[in-house]
C-alpha cells in the first residue's frame, strides 16, 4: 500500500485536487482511501465520499492536529488496509506551520496557493521545505509571471521537489498528481518523520491559562528571539 | 515550428467536429465564440500541451509529436507565453521587484525592466512607474505591463492571449507587440478588430472546435474603418479622464 499525505494552509484547495486526484487514480485501476484530520469540525468526509471511496473523520480538539495525525498513523494504515485499498490519503487540518507530519516512506505533498503571494514559501517552514511533491493551486486567479514568480520562490527554499500546478476546480494537474502516486514506494516497516516536531514544551502546551510571565516553565522564547530554560 | 491541436470531446463526449487544426510559426489565430464554449480551456489545453488528460481529450503536438514530458512539467522549459483573463496583480510588492524578479526567473536580465515599462507605457494613458505597488495599479495599467511583461521578458515562440479588450489599452498595438516576429498567436476575442486581424478564427460551441473560418478579404477591409473607431473611443475616453468637456469636434471619427 501507498500512503500520501496532502498537507497545506486551510483553504488552499486540499480537498479538491484530493478529489480530482481520486477520479484519476480509480481510472488507473487504483482503490483509494482517504482519512481526514481536522481539529474541531470538518464537512470535507460529506464531499469526498460522493466519490464512493472510504472515508474516516479524525478530530484532534486539543491537540496539535498534526502531531494526532502522526500518532495515529498506523490506526490509518490498519483501517485502510481492511478497506483493501491500494492507496492511503490523509488530508491534514494544516494549521501548525510548526509541524510536518510527514513519514520518510509516505509521499509528502504540500497544497500551497498562488494567490497567497511570492513570499509566502519563505513562511511555511518544514510543511513546504521537506515535501517530495508541492501542488501550486489557484494560478487561474493570477498572471503566468506570477506563476513563475511563485514557482522560483518554491525552488529556492525545497530545490528538489516535484512541481505541480493544478487547478481544484477544473481538475488541471489532478491527473499529473495521479501519475506521481501510482509511481511512489509502498510503505513497510517501521516510517520515521522527516522533521522532528516540536512537543509539549512549555506550560502552555499543557494547559496553563495565565498570560504573565511569572507562570510559565519551560524551554520559553522571547520577542527579542532569547531562549531559555525555566524550572527545576 | 507548426503547433497541430487533435480534435477532442465537446461537453457531451461528441467528437469536436474540427479534427486537427495545425498552426505554423508567424501566424496569428483567433478563437471566438459564446461564454462558456470553451475558449479558456482550448487555451489552457494549448498552455499544458494536453495529452489526452485534460476534460476534452485533446492532444497538442509539437511539429507532429507529443512534446518532451520534461516541457510539460518545468514551465521555464516551456515554449509558451500567456496572458490570462485577469485584469489584476495579486503579488504584493512593487513593480520593479516583481519584474526583476520574473526576469530572473526566466534567467534573463533584470535590467529589462525599464524596457518593460517603456513599452507598457505606449499601451496605456496611465503611466506605470518602478515604484507603483503592483496591487494599486488600475485594470488599464496592469493589463499594459502583463502584455510589456510578456513581450520583453517571457518572449516565447508560442503566445496564448485570453481576451485583451475591455481594459482601456492601445489593443491593436498590445497585438502586434505579443506578436512579436515568427511566433504562434492564438488569440480570444470577441472584439470585431482583433478577430479580423488574424488570418483564421476556431469557432468554439458546447466545449468543441465547431469550425475554422478563413479571414476573407471583405472582412479586412473593416479593419481600417474598426481602428479608425477604436482610436476614437480611446481618445475620448482619455478626455473623459481628464476631466475635460467633448466638443462637436470630436464628434468626427
Ligand atoms: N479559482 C480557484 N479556486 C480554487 C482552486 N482550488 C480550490 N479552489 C477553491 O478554494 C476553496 C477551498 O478549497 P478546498 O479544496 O476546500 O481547500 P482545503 O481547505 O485546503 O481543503 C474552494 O472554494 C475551492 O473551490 C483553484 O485552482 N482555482
Ligand atoms: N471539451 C470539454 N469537455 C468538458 N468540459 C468542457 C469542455 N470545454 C469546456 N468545458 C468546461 O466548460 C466550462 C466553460 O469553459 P471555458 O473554457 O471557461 O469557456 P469560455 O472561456 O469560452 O467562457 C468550464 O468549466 C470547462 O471546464
Ligand atoms: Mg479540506
Ligand atoms: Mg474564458
Ligand atoms: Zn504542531
Ligand atoms: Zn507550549
């Protein structure tokens, strides 16, 4: 089995390349399965399954969304197996820019817009820099310099990833995307993650409500960038 | 070079009644035909040499074959040239940085960019200056330097233009300039003195190339009379701008 993982900004146009990306895999004979994660809410399980393939909803409420995703790996794998599907989809919630919850063996595609402007490959981070694939979405929105403009930044912070333009709405790209799937390594064994992600490591993170300083222990960093170490 | 488009599906899976259509290097088509027909996406088709992969199922050949999967994929490597539809920037930062930018991205001089505005300054009333953020400038002026862009720094042997009227610019000069010398134009309008500029126009309906009508000589000889208007409406729409008052004068084409 295959295992790709469509992460990207909310709204960049996941689910719908995911879409017309799962048409195009059943034409190439391939059974897709597809777990969504989101943090409280998500409507796009509704839309995915008119496609007829098996979806399952993860919600990760408190949790960094990503870090369930990565947890929850191989309850996914388990599941989409028992689907007898020859290819695992999982569209993250994208909201941490912190994290990249991307396994070493599963194919790391980054769903980024155009229409976001040239410079917002430079503040992705991990999510863009470590994936194998980045799908551009939404260039009908914008002149082809812009595309290239675009395209050149995405090429200067992860110099070797595969391009992608696609279209969520008329399903340009989706087929291209479809290809580069079918053509991915199975998953087996033991998957490590391609960017450590950052864990509980302050207060915060467990649950501290009090902004003031004098409250918070950990490994902590301030406006001016200095870190430290508060506590025992 | 000779672009050949195979004949596809039109939006009921019927074969496009046009079943190849080659265009040679130095010739200037028009698509025309209703909202919705399909114009943008045989556009579109062309931009992403379809292979058979694309809604209609039309395949773009490259002097009779399938082009390189290397051209299709690494749009830097690709031969093709596009103004879209857009009427705006959405990149937030100035000219200068934008165009010295896209030139680099093409691996061409970013000191093109006074050429740039030189020559987006001949398409529009407004002028462009280095300074103007992208995102400020009017339809007018962005238009200008997407065609200025296009010409000067992309200067690819195939231009795909998706309707350049309507944006108040010089557009049978914005023509000539995209068509620069030798190149492959396929142009959309629905704007009577562009359509009659070229020497052939795909008539487009339900999703299919419905035919291919010939330029005929009757019809050039409107050309004359439609710039005549058109520079006519141009300048008073200029007079307009500047808040001036239209005389009986004036009222002669
Ligand atoms: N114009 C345009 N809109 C798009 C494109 N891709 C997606 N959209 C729209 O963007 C919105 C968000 O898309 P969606 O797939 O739900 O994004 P997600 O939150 O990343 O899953 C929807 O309204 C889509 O119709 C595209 O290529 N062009
Ligand atoms: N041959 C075709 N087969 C299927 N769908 C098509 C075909 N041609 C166009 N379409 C669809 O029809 C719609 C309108 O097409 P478009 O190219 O935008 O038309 P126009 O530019 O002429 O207004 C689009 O959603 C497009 O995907
Ligand atoms: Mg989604
Ligand atoms: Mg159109
Ligand atoms: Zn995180
Ligand atoms: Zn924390």
């Amino acid at each position: 089995m295959k295992m790709v993982i469509i992460a990207g900004t909310p709204g960049s146009g996941k689910t719908s390349v995911l879409m017309h990306a799962i048409k195009n895999l059943q034409d190439l004979g391939l059974r897709a399965a597809v777990v969504k994660v989101d943090c409280l809410w998500t409507e796009d399980d509704a839309r995915i399954k008119r496609l007829g393939v098996p979806v399952r909803v993860g919600l990760a409420r408190d949790m960094c969304p990503d870090h369930y995703s990565i947890y929850n790996t191989e309850e996914m794998i388990s599941w989409a197996s028992s689907e007898g599907a020859d290819v695992l989809l999982n569209e993250t919630a994208g909201l941490c820019l912190r994290c990249a919850p991307y396994p070493d063996r599963a194919l790391a595609v980054c769903v980024i817009d155009v229409t976001s402007g040239p410079n917002t490959p430079l503040k992705i981070g991990p999510l863009l820099t470590t994936a194998d694939v980045v799908v551009a979405t939404k260039g009908d929105l914008v002149s082809q310099a812009e595309r290239e403009v675009f395209r050149e930044r995405v090429v200067e912070v992860n110099p070797g990833c595969r391009i992608v333009e696609a279209n969520g709405l008329t399903g340009k790209g989706s087929r291209e995307l479809a290809d580069i799937i079918r053509d991915s390594r199975d998953i087996e064994g033991e998957m490590l993650l391609r960017h450590n992600p950052p864990l509980a490591v302050c207060t915060l993170c467990t649950g501290e409500l009090r902004t003031a300083k004098k409250h918070h222990r950990g490994v902590l960093r301030h406006l001016d960038g200095f870190t430290e170490y508060v506590g025992e | 070079m000779i672009i050949t488009i195979k004949g596809g599906f039109d939006k009921d899976g019927l074969p496009e009644c046009v079943r190849s259509v080659d265009v040679s290097s130095g010739e200037v088509i028009g698509i025309v035909g209703p909202t919705g027909s399909g114009k943008s996406s045989l556009i579109s088709d062309l931009e992403q040499f379809a292979q058979g992969d694309t809604p209609s199922r039309r395949y773009v050949l490259i002097d009779g074959f399938p082009p390189d999967p290397e051209i299709r994929h690494d749009p830097r490597r690709k031969p093709v040239a596009q103004l879209s539809q857009n009427m705006h920037f959405l990149a937030d930062m100035s000219v200068r940085e934008f165009i010295s930018m896209h030139a680099r991205s093409r691996g061409r001089d970013p000191g093109l960019l006074s050429k740039v505005l030189e020559m987006a300054n001949t398409l529009t009333g407004e002028p462009v200056h280095a300074d103007d953020n992208l995102t400020e400038l009017s339809g007018g002026q962005s238009r200008a330097l997407m065609v200025a862009d296009i010409a000067v720094i992309s200067d690819s042997p195939i231009v795909l233009i998706d309707e350049i009227e309507n944006a108040g610019i010089r557009k049978k000069e914005a023509l000539r300039l995209l068509s620069g010398e030798g190149k492959i134009v396929l142009v959309v309008t629905h704007d009577p003195l562009l359509a009659l500029m070229t020497e052939r126009r795909i008539v487009m309906r339900n999703g299919g190339m419905a035919k291919v009508i010939n330029t005929t000589d009757e019809e050039r000889r409107f050309c004359d009379s439609l710039f005549r208007v058109d520079t006519w409406l141009l300048s008073l729409r200029e007079l307009i701008r500047r808040g001036e008052v239209l005389s009986a004068t004036e009222a002669v084409i």
